[in-house]
C-alpha cells in the first residue's frame, strides 16, 4: 500500500536476483502482451473445444490501477481470428454510485486542515470490495453469471473484467482467473499520469486526493484480496503488468515456483528514488542515477509497501511487488513467529536520507507510537526509526533530543508563529545535535524529535510503519519544490513530543558507545544500537575476509556500509548467493540458516545488520 509521494520515474537495472529457476517455469513465462492474449486465446479455444456447448467464464482482476483494456482488445481480436465469439463485462457495474461511495468513505479520511493541512491522513477503511456493491446489482450479476454457466448452442467466452470481480463469493461462477498486478511505484506514477481514478469515482480527483484515498481505501481492498488469492493458490494466471505492452504471463505454478525458489536466496529489493528540497548528490553519483534528477533525497532500497524485486527467468526479467513476494512467502522469508506478530507484514523499513551537498537539513521532526496510530489511524504498527551515518561532509550533524537547558514550551510557542506568521525559529536554542561522522548510530523511538543534518547520508531503519506519519514542527520558512510552502504538522507533533528527551537522556539510552556481541582472530560483530523501545537489533560486522553467521529462524538485513564488493552465501546451498556493492541491502531469509560473508576485494569490510530482537514477539 504505497503511500502520499512522488517517485522519480526511473527503473534502476542493477537490482537484479538470479535464483536457480527449473526449465519449465523459464519456458511458460510469456512476454508481450500480443503475445500473452495469443496465448490465452489458444488455451481457451482448446478449453471450448473440449466443451464445445459451453461457455468459458474468466475473470480478471487486479491491483489498484491495473488495466486489462489491452490484453481484452488484443484477446477478442484473436478469439475472433479462431471463430470465437466474445463478451467483455465490465464489473464497475455491480458497484455503489458515486455518491454513495463518497458518504461511506469520506468520514475516514481527515477534512479538518487545522489538523492536517494538506489532506494526508484518514483512518483505514476495512470494508473490503464487498461494501462497495450495491446489493441488488450484485445478485444480479452473479444470476447472469450462472446463467452463463449453463449450456449453450455455441460456447463463448466471456471476460469479466474489474477490481474485486475475484471476491470470495464470485470465484465459483469462473472457470479461469487472472490477476493483473501493479508495483506501488507505477501505481503512484499512474494516477499522478491521471491514468487512475478512485474507485466508484466518475473523474479524478486531485492527485494528492487520489492517493490518500487509495491509501486509505483502494490500495488497503486490493493488498487483502490479493494475499488471499496468493495464499489460497487460487489463480490460473498471474500477470505482472507494469508495462502496458510488455505483460509478463505466468501460469500459477510458475509464479509460485519462481518466488519459492526465490525466497531460498539472499536478495535484494529493487530501490525507488525520490527528489526533495533537502536532497543531496552522494547517492546520485554513486548510483548514475539520470542527469535530469535535480537531487536524490530519499532511496526507498526496502521499504517494504513501496518497493519491488526483479527476478531474472531466461531472457526475461519479471517483476513483482516486494509485498506480492511477502503474501506468497512470508513464513520463509520472515519465520513462522514474526508473520504472526505482524500480521503477515515485513516488519522493519529501510531508506538512505541523502542530504550530501544539500542546501539545508532535513526538517526537523517527530513520529507517533502504536497507541496513537492505532486510536487516530485504526493504523497497524508505530514509527520507530533511527539513524546510521554511512558519509559524513564538513559540519554534519544530526539532531536528536532537546538541549538539557531547552525551553520545550517555547519551542512549541516559536515552531506555532513560524506556521502562522512566517517567522524564523532559532531551533539551535532547543534541539540537540551529535556531531556526525561514519559509523554513528542514532535511535529514535517514536516521540523523540530528530533531523539529519546536511551534508550526510544516513541509512534510515525503522519500525513496521504501513503509512507516514512524519510530523514537521519546523522548516527553516522554506518552499518545496513545487514553490508552495511546506506542510508543517504542529497539532499532532506537540500530542506526540516526548519532551523529556533532552541531551542527558539521548545519551544515557539512544546514542550509544558500540559493544562486541561475537569476535574472532580478524572478525568482530558489534552491537551498535538495541533498547528496550525498539524491537529490532543493530549490528555491525568488522571483517577482513570473510564472517559466518546463522539466522536461527529470523531475518537479516545487511547493508555494505564500507568497502567495495561482498558476496551472501549459504553454508548449506553454496550455489545461493548474492553479489552486493556499497550501499547495497540485501535480505538474507530466515529459513536460510548458517551462511557466510566474503570479502570480494582486499579492504576491511564493514557490514551494517539490522534483526529481529530475542523476545520481539512477545512485546
């Protein structure tokens, strides 16, 4: 379920997973989209052949956005070319007006600006696709469908086509069902290309509009169904469909033996880059990221709702939604204990804050906790986060805590007449900083304000945090942009400011001096950051050739924090492996036990590691 922001429409092409694949899952991948409706068309002209006085019912649903206007064109026209007769049905008609629609909805999303300026934040809406049919309209669809079902003089077939046509109650009346996903990136960058409007909507909205409905309401409809098709194994083709003319068909077999295969590899997320006024140069550079980018602020490398993962098949490269992957195979890539505290959900998020070069720091800021999200959002998870310096410039700091001597109600008095009457905070009076060099590790649980200074990378980790809820207290007067003032959240930063965090209390708990947990003769691995507020681990491993570790059931997350090239591989399964440079993260699964870490060039190597803590599923 991506959330309220803006992706640079930019495909990285090196985040590339190459798990060992069988033959027969390369060979009945189908790429094009001429291509795959030819295919459907010759195996439903072989179904009717078969049963020659009936009719074929498929449905095809799909991720908020998807579009089957292509493949439907490009399947009647092929049908047509065998003597096939066609109907295409268009499920938009069982649902609720427009109207009615608006009246169930909108008093889950927030209207007050006092409280939310710019219309991000709602409350999630759990109704399913099921409240959005019309109850009359529903019953009868589902009457025309079963007459369909019945022999005919000469069988057809007839495509159903929409979002939730593959609800629980419908899916006896097809004889074929399809799923046409959408990675979060294209979604966003679809509806920002009005390609997209909210479900039951005649026109789009705004944008902005768009997307925080979806969050709250269409993308959240659309994740649950899809998890109970993938974990029901219920589909006969899953169709990966970010490229309107180049589809990827997978028979259901395949796609599953592709991500089980997948999910006994170390791997890594494909990122999504994202502009910002405070955006900096290092990561840009490092990455050849296109020229025309004005600046890389964020790299979502694993944020678990917003990113994809690439897998190559052949010739081919498939790509699916990291979450898709997650629905499939949680228990293996996560372990049994976590997919049930979670709710299924990957449970820590991982980004790099590039403020390199930049004109300014990062606004400073404050996240909510569970209670608050849960009483505010009806939001599953708390926003936890914290920081890891990977480069350090001239004067970087990071800002964590308020000054011992602060005066926190002054503050709160200065941050509310800057939003109101345009006036600058001297916030070097109130908020804390440390000065900032590589290997710095910085928690921040939810409460705590914080900002990354300029002229720093920091690789961000937080919390399970499904949505964003990042309130601004100050921005330094500054325009975004788009030229317009940026959103400041004082209403709810002050209900969740831990004001008592000043500098002697960041010290004594969430900056902290690195302990040895484990060391050999050339290998140390250092606790860098755990607490009791927070429910993951953070390590560092010191190495010059190469460190064997164990999941014993739960995750890992390693990030290349210094050095040049590593290679991930399991004990077990040597041929399982992966080849990460800096700053890359990869995910090493919790079912893949024992595995090493070896250094593929000549300089010491330092590896960030980031896991479930002992007893997280019990807080």
């Amino acid at each position: 379920m991506s959330f309220m922001y803006n992706p640079y429409p930019y495909d990285d092409p090196r985040a590339i997973n190459k798990p060992v694949l069988a033959p027969q899952t390369i060979e009945s991948v189908t790429a094009g989209t001429p291509q795959a409706a030819a295919r459907l068309a010759r195996e439903f002209a072989e179904t009717l052949k078969a049963t020659p006085q009936r009719n074929l019912i498929v449905a095809f649903d799909g991720y908020t956005t998807a579009d089957w206007t292509r493949t439907i064109n490009l399947l009647s026209q092929q049908l047509g070319l065998l003597g096939i007769g066609f109907e295409a049905m268009d499920f938009a008609r069982v649902y609720k007006t427009e109207e009615q629609i608006h009246e169930m909805v909108d008093p889950y999303l927030e209207w007050d600006r006092t409280k939310d300026p710019t219309l991000l934040y709602g409350r999630i809406f759990r109704g399913g696709y099921e409240a959005m049919f019309d109850p009359a309209k529903i019953e009868g669809f589902a009457r025309r469908l079963s007459e369909l079902q019945a022999s005919a003089d000469h069988g057809k077939v007839i495509a159903v086509y929409g979002y939730g046509c593959l609800v629980e109650r419908l899916r006896p009346l097809y004889d074929r069902k399809c799923y046409f996903d959408v990675t979060p990136k294209e979604s966003i960058l679809r509806i920002r290309r009005g390609e997209y409007a909210n479900l039951g909507d005649r026109t789009a909205r705004p944008a902005n509009l768009v997307i925080r409905r979806c969050y709250y309401v269409d993308f959240e409809m659309a994740v649950h169904l899809r998890g109970e098709l993938l974990q029901q194994s219920v589909l006969d083709y899953y169709v990966a469909s970010d490229h309107h003319d180049r589809i990827h068909l997978l028979p259901r077999n395949a796609m599953e033996q592709m991500l089980g295969a997948l999910a006994a590899y170390p791997f890594r997320c494909k990122p999504v880059y994202l502009e910002g006024v405070w955006g900096g140069t290092y990561v840009k550079k490092l990455r050849n990221l296109p020229d025309a980018m004005r600046n890389c602020a964020w790299v979502f490398d694993l944020i678990p709702m917003e990113v994809s993962i690439v897998v190559e098949a052949g010739a081919e490269r498939v790509e699916f939604p990291f979450f898709t992957f997650v629905q499939r195979e949680g228990e293996a890539i996560m372990g049994d204990a976590c997919v049930k505290k979670f709710h299924g959900y990957f449970p820590i998020r991982f980004n790099y804050d590039d403020s390199y070069h930049s004109n300014g720091n990062m606004s400073i800021q404050v996240h909510s906790g569970a209670r608050y999200n849960q009483e505010n959002y009806d939001e599953l998870g708390r926003q936890d986060e914290s920081y890891y310096v990977v480069v350090a410039g001239h004067n970087a700091r990071t800002f964590v805590g308020f000054r011992d001597d602060a005066d926190t109600e002054q503050f709160i008095r200065d941050i509310k007449r800057a939003d109101t009457e345009y006036k600058p905070v001297d916030y070097l009076k109130y908020v804390n900083y440390e000065v900032s060099k590589p290997g710095l590790q910085v928690m921040l649980p939810a409460g705590t304000i914080h900002s990354s200074g300029r002229n720093q990378v920091v690789l961000e980790i937080g919390s399970l945090t499904i949505g964003s809820y990042t309130y601004k207290l100050y921005d330094y007067l500054r325009a975004d942009l788009d030229g317009k003032p940026r959103p400041i959240h004082t209403w709810h930063g002050e209900r969740n400011l831990a004001f008592e965090r000043k500098a002697s209390w960041v010290h004594d708990h969430i900056v902290q001096q690195p302990r040895i947990v484990r060391q050999g003769e050339t290998w140390a691995e250092y606790i860098v950051g755990e607490s009791d507020m927070l429910y993951f681990s953070l390590r560092r491993l010191e190495f010059e050739t190469s460190v064997e570790d164990n999941t014993n059931g739960r995750f890992h997350v390693l990030t290349l924090v210094d050095g040049e090239r590593i290679r991930i591989r399991s004990i077990e399964h040597p041929e399982r492996y992966f080849d990460a440079e800096f700053m890359d993260m990869v995910v090493v699964p919790a079912d893949m036990g024992r595995y090493v870490i070896e250094n593929l060039r000549t300089e010491p190597i330092c590896v960030h590691k980031t896991m479930l803590k002992d007893g997280f599923d019990a807080e």
